[in-house]
C-alpha cells in the first residue's frame, strides 16, 4: 500500500444534494475523491447530468459512470412502470419503506464501488446515506452499514489480507436543514443537484413527490434560499 | 409472501463446472430456478455461450443475462490486459490470491442476485463457490458468505421485515472430483459447461491456465472421462 493510500476515497455521487454534499466534506478533508455513478434504467436523465456537474465542478480525479440495467429486475417506482406518489404527509414518509425502494440498490452500488476501490488502492468509501429523513430504506441505516463494512472485509483480498475498508456516511445522524447548512458553509452551490423523482421533461423539479418536498422542507429549515425551480 | 416463496431461487450461473452442478442440485430438489449471468467484460464470450445452453437444458424459469462493464474498473486478468498464468502446479495455487481474482466480483453478483431475489419473491440465492480448490479467492470462503447473508438481511425491505434470505454454498465443502461426481449422478453433461480462463477463438480449452488443470484433476479423480476438449 502507498503512503497516501488512506487519503483516496471512491464517492457515490447521484447528483442528488446529499451526495454533492458528502464529495464537498471530503474534498474540504483534502482527500482524493473518485467519483462513481450509475446508469441504471433512472425514469429520467437530469440526474445523471447533475453528478457530472457537480464531479467536474468539485475536481474530483476521476468519475465513472457504470451501465446497470436495474430495470431487467424491475420491482421499484424509481426504475419500473410505477407511479411516484405526490404530495405526501414528510412526517409519515419513516413508517414505511416506500415504493420508490429499489431492492438492494445501495448494496449494488456500494458493492461496485467497493471492486473499484479495491483496484485503486483506496480505503474508504463514501456514500450519502441518512437515516434522519429516510428511515424507511433499509439500506440507510447504520447497522446495515456495519454489516457491509464486515462483509466487505471478509470478501475482498485488501481486507483479508489487514488493509481494511471502511464505508464513510458523514450525513447519517443529520438532518436535511444540517446537511444543507454544512454544503452552504463548504461552498456547494445546490442549484447543480438535482432530487425530484419525476420531473417535467427539461429537468424542472415536480415539488410534490417525496423527495422533492423532503428538499424543500429542508432549505426552509435551515433558513437558507432554494435554488431550486419546482413546477409548484 | 406466497405460499411456495421458499422453493424459489435465484442460482448464479457462469457457465463453467461447478455452477452447472449447483444448478442441478436445486433442480432435483424441486426448487425453481432463475439463472442469473454476467457480460462482465470476460475476456471471451464461451462462457456466457456455455450457460445459455445449460440454463435451457436444465428447464430454469428464467434466464437473466445483465450487463456489468468491470473492464471500466481495471485489476483483473479476467477482465483486463494481464496475461492468465498458466501450467502452474495446482498444490501450489491455494497459497495466494491469483491475479485472476477480480476485485469483489462474487460481492456484486451476489448483491445484484439478491435484488433480483427480492424483486421475484425468492428467498434463496445459490452459488457454486468452493473452499477447497479456490482458497486462494477470498469472496469463496465460508466466513465471507456468513457475513454476506448477514448484510442481506439487514440492506432489504425483505430481510428486515422477517423474510430472511439465505445464501446456499452446497459446493463449500466438496472437492471437484466429488462435485462432477455428483453432477454426473444427476444426469449433468458437462460437455456443456465451460471452464477454460484463456481458450482459442473456437472456444477449445487451452488445457493449461488454472481452471483446466483443476478440471482436468478433478475429472481424473472421480475417474470419469472428461468431455472436454483441451489444445494440450
């Protein structure tokens, strides 16, 4: 292992706020950030477009993007032929694991990045999970996490052989007003990220689908102006 | 969950020996199959060949061929530029992990098998791993797949709501001359199956990378003629 190999990240970077949001804390933390996103049969493009904006603009070394046909497997409002529910209660979004849950979506992804770090010799894998506003994916909670971080090192030559990884969730104990307030601080302009579920056609944000107003409650709880542009 | 979710079963196949053999075990216990594979950027295309013809003879309920670019990562002499060793002593290969081994590979697949599990309403997932002849992988040890089933059932919608999956190894254990000993029992045509790192552009097994020697072995131990045709 080369001396800097601790300071070399791979970061799951949606193009989504928390994400940008985790790349702009470790890049503050002078850390080498390789970037990994996924094309994997999203309703809709405008995502994707937000994560190359925001890898360009934060300077990461490198950001792969990686076709994954998650619709061969259909099962989710996010990738299948499922309607996103609209205007929901924020409040009652925790009860439930919600139908936009892609079966084992961050295991995949972290999966990936965790073969990706392996061959660059990096240690740590960052991902924007957060079990304060989605308590209801199981994938986002911290026993999940640790049990990852186990198995990664169980299944992988670096870990067996005493260079552990270890996954990095900055955002898990925060609230979306706190991240939000921490990327405004670190400079992250969040008129480059993009969260809406089903926006309109040129990329406009719908504001009424969870993901939007969990956004939206966000900047107004950290007294911050939204850049973003909703449909309402 | 539906009455007969428990004898359904995702079962990664890759064309080669022991993958077929696993496949055969469940079929004759009655399980239904679906048999997931990857075009994950293999060297040669034989492999795939070989589990499209034996998902097809052996009456799968599905066959899920998903693309996987792991060339874009690097690392591997499976994947990328890097010559496959070859005539080396098989005593000798479980000393060390081999350049062969590709960074997380069985990780993705069994995490990409496990959304696809929960998708279908399947609780099994079966995979051809083997303790004996590839001690040297670390993703094929017996503390790796516990450590994967543990992670599965706290990452699901499924596994956290008291519908555990678990993850069936029934090769762990067997040498590969007890494995096409039980595969021939079951009526397996191994002239089928797949198993060469390095074959000509015909698809003939070089006869001389690891995989061919340990074949080779194994059909000599069972004392079983071997269907395969090798250049040496």
């Amino acid at each position: 292992m080369k001396k800097d190999d601790k300071q070399r990240a791979v970061v799951l970077l949606s193009g989504g706020l928390d994400s940008a949001t985790v790349l702009a804390m470790a890049r503050a933390r002078g850390v080498d950030c390789y970037a990994l996103s996924f094309r994997y049969g999203q309703r809709h493009s405008h995502e994707l477009a937000a994560a190359k904006v925001v890898a360009e603009t934060m300077g990461v070394k490198r950001h792969l993007i990686l076709d994954l046909d998650f619709r061969a497997m259909g099962g989710s409002a996010l990738t299948a032929d499922i309607d996103v529910p609209k205007d929901r209660d924020t409040a009652r979004m925790e009860d439930e694991i919600p139908i936009t849950y892609v079966p084992a979506r961050n295991i995949v992804f972290l999966s990936i990045a965790l073969g990706w770090a392996e061959t660059l010799h990096a240690r740590q894998i960052h991902i924007g999970v957060n079990a304060m506003d989605y308590s209801g994916y199981p994938d986002c909670r911290p026993d999940f996490i640790d049990a990852f971080q186990a198995m990664a090192n169980q299944g992988t030559k670096a870990g067996v052989e005493g260079h552990p990884f270890t996954i990095h969730t900055p955002l898990m104990q925060m609230t979306k007003a706190r991240i939000i307030a921490e990327g405004i601080r670190l400079g992250v302009d969040y008129a480059m990220t993009h969260s809406c579920y089903d926006p309109a056609v040129d990329g406009l944000a719908c504001g009424c689908c969870d993901s939007c107003l969990i956004r939206k409650k966000g900047f107004a709880e950290a007294g911050v102006p939204d850049p973003t542009k909703y449909m309402k």
